[in-house]
C-alpha cells in the first residue's frame, strides 16, 4: 500500500492533507498487560488534537511512545509522510516532537530563562550567555502572549500553576518544534488559570503548530479541540472532528467503547 | 506589609494571574518569593520589597549578619575589649579561614542534596601529603608541586566517593561515613610511627613558603594598592553588567542597588586592610599587613562563584539539587555532574587542608577531622545553604565561616573550657537549621497553596 492510499484510507476530514504524525498499527504490552492494540492515529498539522480516554486507557502509554520513552512492539509511524522510527527522546526532539508532561518537569529554584534553557543552554566561551538566552526567552513568552509574570528572573517557585504550565509549554515550543504534547494541562489548575492555558493552546495552533491534548476533563476537549480521539482499554475506539461529538458520545465512548449517538 | 505588596503591584504595572485566581494570602507568598533585586527599579522600591520580604520570613542573609554583630558585641564585652582589638581580629580571620574553605567544599554536595563527612580527614590528608612532601631529609620537593599532589589526592577520593553515590546509588551519608573512617586511617599511616611532622622551617625554601601562606604579610602599602586595583576591577565590572544590561532592556538591579553593593564591597575591603595593617606585634617587633591568606580564599572563592553562578555544570549542580527528574528529562549527565561536585569538594577540603598546615606550622595525629567537617556543614548552613539541595551560594560560607570563628576564637580567648565550645558551637547550628527549615516550609505553602 502506498502513502497515497493510506491518506485516501485515513479516516475524518483529513482529505488529502498530510498529517503531521500518523501512527499505524502501534501495539504496545508490558509482560502479560497489552496496553496498546493496532492503534491508528492522525496528528494533522496546525490543528489541536484531544485525547481522551478514561484512567488505564492507555493515553500515557501512547504518549511515551510518540515521546520515545517507550518503544511500540508493532506498528509503524510517519512524520510528514515519510517512515520514521523514534527509538528516544532525542529522536522526538530531532523531528521536532515535545511533550509537556504532568510534572512540567521544571526546577523551581532556577528562574524562569534558566528553566527554558536547561539543558541546551547557550555559551558565550566557557561561561553561559545570560543576556542572549534571556532575550529568546522573552521573545518566546511574549510570541505566545504570556505577560503575566512579573520578572522573567522570578525563580519557578513563586508563580502561579497556569503561569508554570505556560513556562513549560514555552520552554517546549522554543526549539522549532512542530508537534507539542500537553499531558493533563489543566489538572490542577482553577477556573481562571485554566483559560489562560487554554488560551496558550489555541495561539499554539495560531502559530502553526499542531498540538495533541491528553485529558479526560470534557469542557477543555470541547474548548480548544478541533479533533478528538477517544482510547479505551487500550484500542482507540473513535477519532475524528470535534463536531461529529457531542459530550455524552465522548463519555459513552470513554467508559463503554461504543456509542449509539 | 499587604501595602508594601500593593504598592509593588502597581509599580509593576502588571496583573499577576495569582493574584485573581487565588485568594489573598497565597498571593501575597507568591509575591514575596520574587527577589526585590529583578522587579525593583528603584533603590527606594528595592529597600521597601526587601523589608516586606523580610518581616514574612525570607530572611536571606539577615540573621547571619545580626547574629555576626551580636556575637562580636557580646564578646566584646566579656573579654573588656580584646575581641575586637586589631589584633585579635586578624586572628579570627586566619582561623575561619580554614572553615570558610571547608564550608565551601560543603556547599558543593549540599547543593546537590548530598552531604560529604569525610571532608575534615580529607582535610587532615591533603595536610598530612602536603606536609612530608617538602620534608628535608624526605622528599623535599617544590611547595608547590606538593600542594598539586595534595589536592589531586583530595580530589581523588572525592571521585571514589562521588561514584559510589551517583553511579551504584549509594547514600552519601553512608559513603562519606565510611570515607571519614578511611581517611582518618590513611592520614595516620602517612604521618607514621612520629605522628606530628613540622614545617615551620625559616631555612627550607619550600616549608618557608607554606608557612608563609598564613603567616606571612602583604606589605601595608602593597595591601592598600591591592585593594584599589581588586575593588576598582569589582566596581567597573559590576556597574558596565548592570548598567549595560539596563540599557539593553534585560533585568537588572536599579542603578542604586548597583552602587550600594559596589559600597559594601569596598567597605568591606577598606576594613579589612585597615585593621590588618595596624601594628599587633609585641612592643619590639612590627607586625603588620594582610595576611597572604586572605587573597588566597578570596581567588579560591573567586573561581567557585564564577564556576557555580556562570558555567554549565554550576546551572545543572543548581538544577540536579532543585529537580533531578527534570534535570534527567533536560538530557543532563546526572551521574557526571554529581561525581565532580564530590571530586571539587575534595580538592577544596584539600585547599583547607593546605591552609590549615600553614596555620599549625605542621600537622599531627590530633586533628580533629570528625569536629572540622562538622564546622565546614554549620559554616554553610549558617551561612545560609539548604541542606535539602539547590538553594545556596559560596559567600555564604564566607559568613558561615565567620561566626564559626567569631565562636571558637571568643571562647578560646576567655579560656572557656572546650566542652562548651563544642556547645555553644552545637546550639548555633541547630538554630541554623532551624531557621532554613523553617523558611523553607513557609516558601513551601506558599507554593502548595498556589498551585
């Protein structure tokens, strides 16, 4: 089968767009646990994609394997149309895949820049360029209209959970990326801080990237999603344009598998 | 102090997102935990930030300084005027030398959340190696080929330490444990049947020199030249960073702050040469001038601050105490970075072990290295480093340092018997602690409650 046919094949409005990733196939166990069964998906690109699915659906499970953390045991993916295998996070970072886990994964007694550029910080000679990397930094939070910190030196401790959760998506999207995961964005956030997340999404999209949410928080899937794909004991069940759901399909699809709507 | 806040907010001109989302108390925890020094921009602004900040608990380098005054006050009194007599302070100054040097080889893996015990006999190793180097009949070899061989061994047993932590998952606690033990062994095997060995040599050029690291003395008026050059290099670098970086619209201290800072410094450096170079020699000979020791530390803590504020391996030491799992996620070598901290905290043990040579005029099986690793831990956290990781800074072993000396020398001086050296000593850091716990919780719900 070519490519041609399988975008023919694909399921939703794709149309003849190519997606951004497309997942074919992908199996995943751990000893006797299959997690993930013959799992198809489309990341379209420019595009925000919900992932939806109850605890134990698989969700995580799938996202390390587009992060390269977990390696599928069958399956196959295609980056802009071409076959790719990410055997770890380098690789995803290579193709420009990055994912914002639940943690965030920041260090709250580093400032913000230091926290943007850990681990790829630049150099001037042998001692780091502050003033370079301070100004990206700005640039970024301000390209993704992040204002509401008061110092882009305060360290991570002192903001606030939709401020540290925009940190992180900023410090995601700095490299080129095309391809930003959100695990859980909105979690643990309030009713404000929230928005503002989800507002950082949709200018996620506006700059051109595409996004994948994981969540199971139903008002943020029909908020910002212009695709959802629901998982359910680790088969997706069903994907395609937010407007073909309604909530009760989504939940029925969630903790049933199947949906009379 | 919520006026200070508001104050503040509106100087800022910004609408934190906290501040609508969550109720009012968090808010003010989360403003407060925000430097004054990167969002004041006025001297005036920074002062009312700081002292908003300071009477809700963060406290920075505040009670080390007070605690500093009331000691050098109270013993002052006790001893009628012999505590702060020129005399007697450069005294102190040489003595907390060693614990100064010795609470910056602490910060290094306590900034990773580490501790190291075996420091003080890395102490009394580097002393004892360096020491039967320039031994004539012995080796005799150049002073400072020994001081190179002496630090690399120091250094040495940092990286076995630091490999047993980081790469088989030992606790540090464990490993340097068992280190104090085996280099307590290894100096009394290097010192012998003789158990002492002696420098303090006038003839032997190589023991002359080490000796003369304490006590020898930078001329008076060299001393005053010095510190014009150090403090005129210190005021233009600081002021061209700060000044440039306001110019170019990145975060800097206002230009006050800047000067302030700039003042303290030279202050600082003008006291020190003064009371150095006053006259403390007995009525027929002149003894005058700053101790060699005193640039020594200043370029060793010169070097670790550039290493640990400017350079990629400080950022992931800083970023490894504070979030190892983002630190793994970032893609830094945890077990590589964690493995030099040991290994530069053993050189710099190895550099208190120098100094503290030079200062006995020798060395013996007396060393007390159980006690010294312990003044080098209070001196940092004194000075004001977390014990949990990621929060401290090489000056603050300086301070640390400092009222470990006040401490030892004061009571030295009234003859205080040393059992209550070793409590007074004992009480001091568990009131360090305790305010480092404690800050640390209060930043702690802070944080909680805001997210």
């Amino acid at each position: 089968m070519t490519l041609a046919d399988q975008a023919a094949s694909a399921p939703g409005d794709l149309g003849d767009q190519v997606p951004l990733l497309r997942l074919r196939g992908i199996d995943k166990h751990f000893g006797a646990v299959q997690a993930l069964y013959k799992v198809d998906l489309d990341l379209p690109p420019r595009e925000v994609t919900a992932l939806c699915g109850d605890n134990g659906a698989g969700k995580s499970v799938l996202t390390r394997c587009i992060a390269g953390i977990h390696q599928a045991d069958h399956g196959e993916m295609f980056w802009e149309g071409r076959h790719v295998n990410i055997r770890g996070p380098r690789d995803a970072a290579a193709l420009g895949i990055e994912v914002v886990y639940q943690d965030l994964a920041l260090a709250d007694n580093l400032d913000i820049v230091q926290n943007m550029f850990l681990g790829r910080e630049r150099m001037h000679r042998i001692f780091l360029d502050e003033d370079s990397m301070e100004r990206a930094a700005s640039e970024t939070l301000a390209g993704l209209g992040v204002t509401t910190v008061r110092s882009i030196r305060q360290p991570v401790a002192s903001l606030s959970g939709g401020q540290r959760q925009a940190v992180a998506v900023a410090k995601a999207v700095m490299w080129n990326s095309k391809l930003v995961v959100l695990d859980e964005p909105t979690a643990a956030l309030g009713v404000v801080q929230t928005r503002m997340v989800l507002d950082l999404v949709r200018r996620l999209k506006d700059h051109g990237l595409a996004v994948m949410v994981i969540t199971h928080n139903l008002n943020d899937v029909f908020e910002v999603a212009d695709r959802i794909a629901v998982l359910h004991l680790g088969r997706k069940v069903a994907e395609g344009p937010a407007a073909q759901f309604d909530r009760q399909s989504v939940v029925d699809y969630m903790t049933t598998g199947s949906s009379d709507r | 102090m919520a006026q200070a806040e508001e104050e503040l907010r509106k100087g800022s001109g910004e609408v934190s997102v906290a501040a609508a989302a969550a109720p009012v108390d968090p808010t003010a925890a989360a403003v407060d935990a925000v430097p004054p020094e990167i969002v004041a921009e006025t001297l005036g602004e920074y002062l009312r930030a700081w002292f908003s900040r300071v009477t809700s608990g963060a406290t920075g380098a505040l009670p080390v300084v007070l605690g500093l005054v009331v000691i050098a006050v109270a013993f002052e009194i006790w001893t009628q005027g012999l505590f702060l007599s020129p005399g007697n302070l450069v005294n102190l100054f040489i003595e907390s030398m060693v614990f100064m040097t010795l609470g910056m080889a602490e910060i290094f893996v306590l900034l990773l959340g580490e501790i190291d015990l075996s420091a003080g006999y890395v102490l009394a190793v580097g002393a004892a190696i360096a020491g039967i180097l320039v031994q004539k009949p012995g080796p005799d070899w150049p002073w400072w080929l020994a001081i190179i061989v002496a630090l690399v061994c120091c250094g040495v047993t940092g990286a076995v330490w630091g490999t047993l932590v980081s790469r088989l998952h030992l606790p540090s606690f464990v490993v340097t444990l068992a280190g104090l033990l085996i280099m307590w062994g290894v100096m009394l095997v290097i010192l012998g049947n003789a158990g002492a060995i002696s420098i303090s040599s006038r003839i032997l050029v190589n023991q002359h020199v080490l000796y003369e690291f304490v006590w020898g003395n930078i001329p008076p008026l060299a001393g005053w030249i010095a510190l014009a050059v150090v403090a005129g290099i210190f005021s233009v670098t600081l002021w061209t960073r700060d000044a440039g970086r306001r110019r170019r619209g990145l975060v800097a201290p206002p230009a006050g702050l800047t000067a302030l800072k700039i003042g303290f410094f030279v202050a600082a450096g003008i006291a020190v040469v003064a009371i150095c170079n006053v006259n403390r020699g007995a009525v027929t000979q002149v003894v005058e001038g700053v101790p060699w020791v005193v640039p020594i530390v200043f370029v060793v803590l010169l070097i670790w601050v550039f290493l640990l504020q400017r350079t990629k391996f400080g950022r992931y030491v800083y970023a490894i105490g504070g979030n190892p799992d983002a630190a793994r996620r970032a893609g830094i070598s945890l077990p590589s970075v964690r493995t030099w901290a040991f290994v530069l905290a053993g050189v710099t043990a190895g550099i208190s072990g120098i100094l503290y040579l030079s200062w006995q005029g020798g060395t013996s099986t007396n060393v007390n290295g159980g006690q010294y690793v312990l003044y080098g831990v209070a001196a940092a956290v004194i000075g004001g480093t977390s014990l949990f990781g990621g929060r401290g800074k090489v000056a603050q072993a300086v301070l640390g340092g400092l009222v470990i000396g006040a401490i030892y020398n004061g009571l030295y001086l009234q003859a205080v018997q040393v059992q209550w050296q070793l409590i007074a000593t004992g009480l001091v850091l568990v009131g360090a602690v305790l305010i480092d716990t404690l800050s640390r919780r209060g930043s702690l719900s802070g944080s909680s409650a805001r997210i």
